[in-house]
C-alpha cells in the first residue's frame, strides 16, 4: 500500500460529517448496511468528472446485493474488518483491513459482503464518473420465476 493510497483514505475517513449519499442508498432490505457520502469533488484537470467517496459499514454477516456502477470507476478500500468480493467471473477474494480493488466501469459486481459473522467491517469506495452521473450504484432486478 501506497503512502499516497493511505493518507487518501484517511482524509476520506475524516469527512464522514456530510449527509446521507442518496445516489447509493442501499436496497431496502438491507437495513444493518449504512452507506454514507464522506466527500465529492471536481476533478480540475479532467473536465466533467468527479470522484466520489462512500464508506459503506457491514453489520456483521451483512451482504449487499449484486449491482453495478454503471459507467464509473471504483476503486474499493477496506477501512477495518474483511470484505468478501467477487467481480464478473473472478474468484472470491476475501480482502482485510488495508487492501483494495478496482472496479472497471461496466464491471459487475456479483458478491460484496462482511466476511465475518461477528465482527462489522468497513469499506471506502472513490468512483471516478461524470460529474452528473448520480446513478452510481445499480442494484439487479430481480428476474422473475
């Protein structure tokens, strides 16, 4: 890990003051999920874009469901506990405190969960999208039976 990568997510950590990040509200059913908005901002020498950070906290034994960030970029940074992911086809990592992946815009992401059922776990997520992109998480719908 980066000195560049840590200081980053610690400035983001620092910034959880803001309100509640309603482009990434969680589906309904996931109640002991919480998704907060720790900073947005311009990125001076792209125009258009932004990035946009989320702490996301798990619950212990929480699962978001399957979902996609559309035409955004995310690189995921896990804060404290384990995240269990899965992108496309790949394998199922389980990633701890310290560690980080990155998402290509299309990506989808099959498995993002607590990879503990005891201990709550802690994620930052900084999209690089369009600055009026405020569709950054596409939950799966439901295929019907």
């Amino acid at each position: 890990m980066s000195i560049r990568t840590l200081s980053l997510a610690i400035s983001a950590a620092s910034l959880l003051a803001t309100a509640s990040f309603t482009t990434l509200a969680a589906d309904p059913s996931q109640q002991d999920q919480g998704i907060t908005q720790a900073f947005q901002q311009a990125i001076a020498n792209a125009p258009g874009k932004s990035l946009t950070g989320v702490v996301v906290d798990y619950a212990p034994g929480v699962k978001s469901p399957p979902h996609s960030h559309g035409a955004a970029f995310v690189v995921a940074y896990v804060l404290s506990g384990a995240i269990r992911s899965k992108v496309n086809d790949g394998k199922e990592i389980v990633f701890h405190a310290g560690e980080s992946w990155s998402e290509n815009p299309g990506d989808h992401h099959a498995i993002s969960e607590n990879a503990s059922d005891t201990e709550p776990a802690k994620l930052l997520a900084i999209f690089v999208a369009d600055t009026n992109d405020h569709n950054l998480v596409i939950w799966d719908t439901p295929k019907a039976q």
